[in-house]
C-alpha cells in the first residue's frame, strides 16, 4: 500500500475542491504546489488591511445554484456586484454595453433611440457577409463608435496582434442590454469571499497534507511513486514533456502599488483602459471587491504579456494550430495510466471559477467510480 491515495498537483480552486471531496470520501490525500502559498490564481496578499487579488482580478459568479451553495459552506460571500467602467483617452464609459453606454457614446436615451443608433452603425458594413476577422466579425456586430472606442484597443493590447489578425470566432456575439443596468454579470449568484480568497482555499483543504514549493516536474518521480493516483492540474503539455509541441498562451504582468494616504483612487473595482495608447489593459483597487473604508488603498496595473518560460500561463491561444495539438495530448491523457486531468492548464481552457468547482465536483465523482470499480 501506498503512502496517499491521491497525490493532487496543484492548489488552485479546481486542485483544493477535489481534494477535499476525496478527504470527505476517506481519501489520504497530499496536494503539492510549486508556489510558495496555496489558492493558485485566487490567492490574496493582505497589505494594509486589503485583500489583494494578487494574479488579477477575481469575482465568483454563477447561475449554478448547488456551485453557490457549495462555496458558501466554506466561506460566506458579500453582495459584490461587478459594474466596470471603461476609460477611452480619458472619457468614462459604462459596462457591459447598456442605456448608460448608449447615452455616453451618443446621448440616445431611449430603448428605441439605441436600438436605431445601433442599427445605424451596423449598416454601414452589412455588406460584410462572412467576417474573416475580429475587426469584421466586431463592425458587423456593433458599428464603429463602440468597436474603436471600447473593442479594438482592449483586444490588440490583450491578444498582442492586431484585431484583423485576430479569427472572427473570438467575437461570437455582442450583448446589447436596453436598460440602465450595470451589472456585468447576468448571474443571479454573484459576491467575493468576505475575508478574500484564501479563507475559501484553507477551508477547502483543511486537514489535507500541502507541501508548498514543491514543483513536480522536477520530482515527477519520487513523487509519483508515493500515491495510487494523481489529479494533475499543471499543463498538459508540460506533463507529457512537450512531445507534441508547445502549446501557446497569453500571460499578464501585474504592477501592485500602495497609495498610503489615498482613500480611494478610482472609485470603482476594476477601469478597462480601451485605448491602444496606454499600455496597461485595466485597474483594479481591490478594496472596493469588500467595500473597504481603509485610509490607504492598493492598485493594480494589468499589462497583457507575451507568455514564455518562467512566466505564468494565463488566457490559452484556442486557434486551429493549438487546438490540434491540444486534441493529441487529450489522446495521451485518456492512455496514462493512474492520472486524472483537470483545470484550465490542464483542459487547455480559460474557465470561469462556477464551472471550475463544477468540473472538479464532477471529475470526483467519476473517480468514485473508478475507484468503486477497482
């Protein structure tokens, strides 16, 4: 028999939620994290009494009421909403795309009086029949004053290319909302852990042994060879040492600032900056995520970043290229023996944190089973 029945490489939501599931089932588990602290991308540093998303901005949100229901267990969430605000050379702009947007871009102030702007904009390129990029794909959708002032900038600057670069299918549609409402989310369910992130992941593995900067690729085998199975959450390509080829990504660089004296700097969670002038794609001041009335306040410059050896692997490049090559590694997983595969590296996918504890919910299951089977 061996040491642990479950060796989970990775503390991030997905790797934390499977773990405790498996404890809950009578699992000897070890979860390893090459970080030096557990959470992956939803971890908080605490500075001057501010939770601070330190890896972007991180806001749960679901229509999934058991997924609600199940992080609530382990932590209680406040009422945040998300309600962003677009900064174009200076002028502010509503989010996502509603009355308040439409009154800004061209003083309409009627469902009506948009709906006709709109149209307006779009006819424009009605003779665009099958869009053969981004641009297209956005001018046919929406016109041109919401494309350049609140699409083409964000998107080059996050993509690193330009939007005629950039496949149609990225913009499948453009939600138009003719109401004066905010709210980003359609999400009945949506809130930050009071307390941040972290309390949630403790809870989560709460009685599991973690050995923080461990790195498995580096003791893949000693490693293995202590447990029955493994949950690898790290990339997929990494795990199969790349025999298929790299598989590509975007990264982002964050630059936190202490403003001591600043109360409150922008008024707002999270400013998309939506002109290719300014280099950095959005601040975020964390302390209105908990409604902080702190004398100090923390911001965050996110600067899209081309992604390579050392740096964290954030948004996957999903173009033909890549999802091939992704499909040959997904043949390689289903062979391995004694290893399970999930979360976004793993799945090769950007996922929202709802489907991220739903997947790892269900990846337990199925491994019930296995092991039932066994």
């Amino acid at each position: 028999m061996k040491q642990y029945d479950y060796l989970i490489v990775g503390s991030g939501l997905f790797g934390a939620v499977f773990a405790h599931e498996a404890r809950q089932a009578g699992k000897r588990c070890l979860v390893i994290e090459k970080r030096s602290h557990t959470g992956g991308n939803v971890y908080c540093e605490k500075t001057a009494d501010i939770h601070v998303h330190k890896y972007g901005a991180h806001i749960f949100h679901t229509d999934n009421k058991e997924v609600w229901q199940y992080v609530n267990r382990f932590v209680e969430f406040n009422r945040y909403t998300n309600s962003p605000v677009a900064n174009y050379k200076g002028k502010l702009y509503n989010l996502p795309f509603n009355m308040n947007t439409f009154y800004q871009l061209w003083g309409v102030r009627t469902p009506d009086e948009a709906k006709a702007a709109i149209e307006e904009q779009r006819r424009k390129y009605a003779h665009i029949v099958q869009p053969q990029n981004l641009e297209e794909q956005a001018l046919k959708l929406c016109g041109e004053d919401i494309y350049r002032y609140l699409i083409k900038g964000y998107t080059e600057k996050q993509w690193g290319c330009p939007a005629t670069e950039l496949p149609a299918f990225i913009i499948k549609r453009i939600p138009f909302r003719f109401v004066f409402d905010n709210n980003y989310f359609n999400d009945p369910y949506q809130g930050i852990p009071i307390g941040g992130y972290n309390q949630l992941i403790a809870s989560l593995l709460d009685g599991i042994e973690v050995r923080t900067g461990t790195d498995f690729t580096e003791h893949r085998a000693e490693l293995s060879a202590l447990a029955d199975r493994i949950l690898y959450t790290g990339c997929i390509d990494q795990y199969f040492d790349y025999a298929c080829g790299h598989l590509e990504y975007r990264s982002l660089r964050f630059e936190h600032k202490l403003m001591e004296g600043t109360a409150n700097f922008q008024g707002n969670a999270v400013v998309n900056y939506t002109d290719s002038e300014t280099p950095y794609t959005r601040v975020i001041e964390h302390k209105h995520f908990e409604f902080g009335q702190q004398p100090d306040t923390v911001i965050t410059y996110e600067y899209p970043n081309k992604f390579e050896e050392g740096k964290e692997p954030y948004y996957p490049v999903n173009n033909q290229v890549n999802t091939e090559i992704f499909s040959q590694y997904q043949a390689m997983a289903q062979q391995a023996d004694n290893v399970v595969f999930g979360g976004r590296l793993a799945q090769y996918t950007y996922a929202d944190m709802d489907d991220t504890v739903a997947a790892a919910l269900a990846l337990w299951n199925k491994e019930k089973e296995v092991t039932v089977r066994k």
